[in-house]
C-alpha cells in the first residue's frame, strides 16, 4: 500500500476523499514541497543523520518552545486577559507559582536534551532498517494523513495501557508522582516527568508508530511537532477557543484516577471516565467555538455543600 502510495502523483491525489482546502493547498503548492526537500538533502548529502535529528528533535522542540513561550507569559503575568480568561481550574495558577516552575523546567529540558536527543539518535538506525526516512520521493498527502491517522490510534493504545500501568501504586511512587505533582498543569509540565517514564509513556508511544510504518522524515517530523503542541494544549490549563479541549488530561490531573488515554475511547472502553462524564468538565470537553470562555457558559452550579471540594467535587477552593 505504501509503494503505490509513493508511485501517485501528488496531482493523483484527488481521487481520495479528503479535506477539499487541505488537497487543494498541497496540490496547487505542486512540486514546491518536493523542491525544497530535495533542496535540503543536497545539503546534508552524506549526512542524512543530522538532517534526521534536526527534523525529529530541533524541529518538534522549537515547536513546543514557541507555544510555551507565549503561554508562559500568560501563566507567570496572568496577562492577556483575553487568554487568562479560559483558565480551566479557577484560581490556580494566578499566577504560577515561580518558585515551582523554576524548579520544574530543568526536568523538562533535562528529558529533551539527555533523554530524547539520545534515544532519537539510537532510533536512527532503527528507521533506517525499517524503511528510508530520508528517501528523495516526499509521501503524498493522501498518504500522510492514513500514517497520522494511523500513529494517533498507536498513541492511545501505547499512552493508555503504559499510563495506566504508571499508575499502580508502586510504579506510581517511584515514577508517575512527579508528573502528578502539578494537579493544575501549565504547558510545560506535559513533558515533566521521571525519565523513565519520558521514555515508556512520552517517547515510545509516538516512535512506534513510524518506526513500525517506516515512515518518512516529513511525516515524522509534522507528527512529532502535532503531538508535542497536542500534549502541551491538554498541559496548558486554559480551554483556549478553536483548539482541541483540554478538559480530558486537566481532569486526570486533578483526579488521578480517571481519563488515562489521549483521545478517551480506551478509557470509554474500560469505564474509566465514568466519574469524569457526571462532571461539568465533561459538559465543557467540546470543541469551543466561541469566544464566551466554558467556565462561563456552562457554570459550576452555585455551592451547595461546604465541603473542602468545590461544588462539584472539581474546584478545590481557594
Ligand atoms: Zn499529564
Ligand atoms: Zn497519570
């Protein structure tokens, strides 16, 4: 399947059922993205090795850095308004605690310079053995969109079943803890995490993915940066308008025992987001398509019971 998929043309490609925009931009671009890849291994000609280290790791680091950049402004100055506004867990994080974040980010830059790096350089040759991630011909749209596909369902069955293995008690306490110490998580904190557990649960549950696909460089690198941002939107503690909700995993940082997977159809499957789906978070876990922030439009009901939970057993007072 994958050889035909690199034999069409990418001008073949409307014969697929696809987004209309999305193939109409990749067709019209024409030969542009093919040009410059080429263009590219020309200059790394016999050095294909950094060229996949910069597309697997500085690509998808400058991505993630970008994004918490911007949201780090907004955690530590609670400013713009118009973004702090979303806040999921109100009155958390107003703003973060600087002390705790300081402490934090070594962790975060520790697991990308001394555990990713590495691994990703050990995974070269793996890739090469699979297929040939450099390979001149760029994969077609159609094709690109079957191998996201296709790596989000690897995703969740590895991230579920490895996050929920995390979660026995003993695991818990020497591994996962840490990245439960944050129970308001902010974008930085989706890679916060005992190295062990970056591997397992961070690293190996997006590799496998294309290795098992043996994909090309372009896919890897658009889905590596995709799942970076993806996981610092579910980290990031505010439920911004037109992105994906973060309500599922803000959820499991607050209760620990609930919404383990990415998309939640493993956890639907094993019951584990019953609590969650009686929850008003669950009501807000949509889509937003409005700029009225959720915790607006759908308000925890007014207090009811003076317990050391919220309302809704979900806010924990201030
Ligand atoms: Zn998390
Ligand atoms: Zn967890």
């Amino acid at each position: 399947m994958k050889e035909l998929a690199f034999q069409s043309s990418p001008r073949n490609i409307n014969i697929f059922f696809l987004p209309r925009h999305l193939q109409r931009f990749w067709g019209a671009s024409g030969y542009f993205w093919q040009t410059q890849w080429e263009r590219l291994l020309s200059t790394f000609e016999s050095n294909e090795w950094i060229l996949f280290i910069i597309g697997t790791a500085l690509v998808p680091g400058l991505c993630f850095w970008a994004f918490n950049g911007l949201l780090l402004v907004v955690d530590t100055t609670g400013k713009p308004n118009f973004i702090s506004r979303y806040r999921i867990q109100l009155g958390k994080n107003e703003p973060v605690d600087p002390v705790k974040l300081r402490q934090s980010i070594p962790t975060v830059l520790f697991n990308q310079t001394m555990i990713s790096l590495p691994m990703l350089v050990i995974f070269y040759p793996l890739f090469k053995w699979r297929g040939d991630p450099c390979c001149r011909e760029l994969p077609t749209f159609h094709w690109f969109l079957v191998e996201l596909a296709l790596f989000t369902l690897v995703e969740e069955i590895l991230f579920y079943y490895s996050h929920r293995l995390l979660h026995h008690p003993t695991l818990y306490k020497k591994i996962h803890k840490k990245h439960h110490e944050w129970t308001a998580p902010i974008g930085v904190i989706s890679i916060y995490a005992h190295p062990t557990e970056h591997v397992v649960s961070n690293m190996l549950p997006v590799l496998v993915g294309p290795l098992a696909m043996g994909s090309h460089l372009s896919s890897i690198t658009v889905w590596l940066s995709l799942a970076l941002i993806i996981t610092t939107i579910s980290h990031c503690g505010y439920h911004l308008p037109f992105l994906p909700s973060p309500e599922f995993h803000d959820y499991h940082h607050l209760k620990f025992n609930q919404c383990y997977g990415v998309l939640g159809v493993l956890d639907h499957l094993h019951g584990t987001d019953i609590m969650f789906k009686q929850t008003k978070a669950y009501e807000r876990h949509v889509l937003l398509l409005g700029f009225t922030p959720l915790s607006e439009s759908i308000p925890d009901p007014p207090k009811k019971m003076e317990s050391p939970l919220g309302p809704s057993g979900l806010f924990p007072h201030k």
